[in-house]
C-alpha cells in the first residue's frame, strides 16, 4: 500500500482504509469467468490478510448513490467471517454514479472523526480510499478534483480499474495527483 505522494512501501503508521465497489449493472460483465464484480469483492478478504491489528477498514458500495456495508473499525474489533458476509450481500444493481462512491468513501473517514471524536494528528496515521470500479461513468477532469479535494485533507486514493482498458488520459489525470495510484485489472 504505497503511492507516489512518497514512494515508498508503507511504513510504521497505521492505516485507515476505505474500500469502494462499484455495483452497477456493467460490473456484470465477465472476465475468464468471473464477473467484474465478483473480483472486486475479493479485495476486502485480501486487504484484511495483510491489515495489522490497529489499522481500520470500511466498506462500500455504490450504484447511482452509495451506502456503507461495514463501517470504519479497527481490524482487531472485526470478525473476518461477518466483514466478508457483508461484502459477499452486494449484488449487481442499477447504474453507475462514481462521485455517489466517492463522496460515500469519504463520508466512512467524516462518520468516524465525528463519532470517535477524532484527535489524532492526520500524520499519525495514513488516509486511503481504494475504489473498485469499471470507470463507467466520469471524465478524467472529474476524477482528478475529487481526488485532489481528498488528498488535501490527507486522504488518497488507489483506483482499481476493473475490465476497463487502458485510459491514457485518465492514468495521466491519477498520477498528477500526490498520494494518487491507479491500477488495471483486466
């Protein structure tokens, strides 16, 4: 879990960890036979192998509006089983609105700083979203002030681009962004 905002593999800090899945109805589409969607529902079973014991996870979906399936939570509060069965309930719905999930991914980091009272120093601790999508919805220009706006608050982002093939413009538009990455699943 690294990006270019300093290039280097992660370090001491824990992490706070937002995962976003796109639930749209193009995430239907097969890949060697698997759906779309069905791979980007492995990452949070992944992600939770190799979280430590005082790093946190969420997890949300989205379709044409977001919504949480498992809210912000220490990985040592968690039960791997009930974090995976929540996963496991997001099916294939609607159309695809990619700032519903964004701004929902946000809204997990905002929902537990209002809640847990946060005082940490925001360099105490990294900030990420990943975001599990097929890109069906947004223009490069669009994408990148999202992820400028959170990366000014400290929050970056991984985008996973699942069947979606290469977007010069778009991978371009990412990596100018400090703290931003982007990765093809194809």
């Amino acid at each position: 879990i690294s990006s270019i905002y300093d290039g280097q593999p992660r370090d001491s800090r824990p992490i706070d960890i937002s995962v976003v899945i796109d639930q749209s109805g193009s995430m239907g589409s097969t890949m060697e036979n698997f759906t779309q969607l069905e791979l980007a529902k492995k990452a949070p079973s992944d992600l939770f192998s190799i979280l430590r014991e005082d790093d946190r996870i969420a997890v949300s979906r989205f379709n044409d509006k977001g919504y949480v399936v498992w809210p912000m939570k220490e990985v040592s509060k968690c039960s791997k089983k009930k974090l995976l069965e929540a996963v496991e309930g997001i099916n294939i719905d609607g159309g695809t609105t990619l700032e519903a999930g964004f701004s929902c991914g946000l809204g997990v980091f905002r929902e537990w700083e209002k809640t847990n009272s946060y005082q940490e120093d925001h360099m105490s601790r990294q900030r990420r979203i990943l975001f599990l999508t097929d890109m069906d919805d947004m223009s490069s220009n669009q994408l990148q002030e999202m992820l400028k706006s959170s990366s000014e608050e400290g929050i970056y982002t991984t985008i996973i681009g699942i069947g979606i093939s290469f977007n010069s413009q778009l991978t371009e538009s990412i990596i100018k962004v400090p703290g931003a990455n982007y990765f093809s699943v194809r």
